[in-house]
C-alpha cells in the first residue's frame, strides 16, 4: 500500500492528520482525553502499520480501525454524551450497552502494543523490530488473544522488515526522527496509562 509523500528532511510523521501529542487533555476534569482528535491520531497511527511494509499486519491494522469505528459509531449516535473518551463510556454502559466501550478497551490495548514496540525498539539501537514487537505482544495482546488469533498476530511480528529498512522509509534524518519518535511516543504512553487506569474503575466495566 502506498504511504503518505514525507517532506523534504522531513517525517513520517508529520505526514500524520493527526497526533497523540495534539490530543486534548483535561487535567482539571480526571484527565479526560477528547474523542475526536483521539481517534484520528489513532487512524493516523495505524499508517505506520503500511510502512512495516508486510500483509502479515494487515490483521493488526484492521483491529485496530474497527475498533476506532465502534467508538465513533457511538460518538455519531450520541455527540452530546461523547465529547470525551470517558464520557463516552460511562454514558454508553448506561444504555446497557459496551460496543463502543469494549471496543476502546482492545483499541487501548493495541495502542499500547505498538507504542512499547517502538518505544522499546528506539531505546535499543542494535534490536530488530521483529524482537521488539514479539516482546511487546508478549507483554500486552497475547495474553487476552485466543489460541485462533494468536497464530495471527504472531506471523505479523515475524515478518517485520529489517530496522534500517524501516527507519529509512520514516525519515532521512535519522537524529530528527528519533526527536520526534520519542516525544510522540511518550504523548501516546501517556494517554494510554490514563485509559488504562480508568478502564480499571469499576463504573468503566460491563
């Protein structure tokens, strides 16, 4: 699949509609994190997913849209008693309904996988995507996948392409990308801790 043109000595990820390190957050109302932006920094994140390069992660990306899509679907039905993640949920559960909510609860979960992967590769010069995202699946989706997509998910982390291969297909310039990687990726570990913990909360189950 084609990927977004970079700009001359620019990023990957300025090409992104948008980011996690733009997406509102209230600190004043529990850390309520804006529905909107959130879910197009995460369409916008699952690009990188066409980078990798392989059809493997096909599956990945498309767990991931269809979960934003659930998440928005109730947003559409309901803008009023959406205009925050939080909002959203504890108002959908109200309705004796959890689409939208179980389907942040797996979007959550592959945010993280991608972001400890990537935070964990750009930690390690020297380690291979492959061994990077093994671990971060390891650490966070295996443990909830069944032993059907398993198998799935795992060909996908196999069939990372090579680590300068990738960075080179994000930016020339490699000081750059590794700026803007770790101040994105500490925006995306940050609101993904916020999730996490509300989803902890017992009014955010079903």
């Amino acid at each position: 699949m084609a990927t977004a043109s970079i700009p001359p000595g620019g990023t990957f990820l300025e090409t992104f509609r948008q980011s996690f390190t733009d997406v509102p957050i209230d600190a004043e109302k529990d850390n309520a994190i804006s529905t909107t932006e959130f879910l197009d920094a995460s369409e916008a994140l699952t690009t990188m997913f066409d980078v990798l390069g392989s059809v493997a992660f096909s599956p990945v990306k498309n767990d991931m849209l269809g979960n934003v899509k659930k998440i928005r679907d109730r947003q559409l039905a309901a803008p009023g008693e959406s205009a925050t993640l939080q909002e959203l949920v504890l108002n959908e559960l109200k309705t004796k309904s959890h689409k939208a909510t179980e389907g942040l609860l797996w979007l959550t979960r592959g945010l993280e996988f991608t972001c400890l992967a990537l935070s964990q590769n750009v930690a390690k010069p020297t380690e291979e995507l492959a061994d990077s995202f093994r671990s971060a699946y390891g650490a966070t989706l295996k443990p909830h996948h069944s032993f059907l997509i398993k198998p799935v998910f795992s060909a996908a982390m196999g069939a990372c392409p090579y680590r300068k291969d990738f960075y080179g297909k994000l930016s020339s310039d490699e000081a750059k990308l590794n700026a803007e990687l770790t101040t994105y990726l500490a925006a995306l570990d940050k609101i993904v801790g916020i999730l996490k913990g509300f989803q902890e909360r017992k009014e955010a189950k079903w």
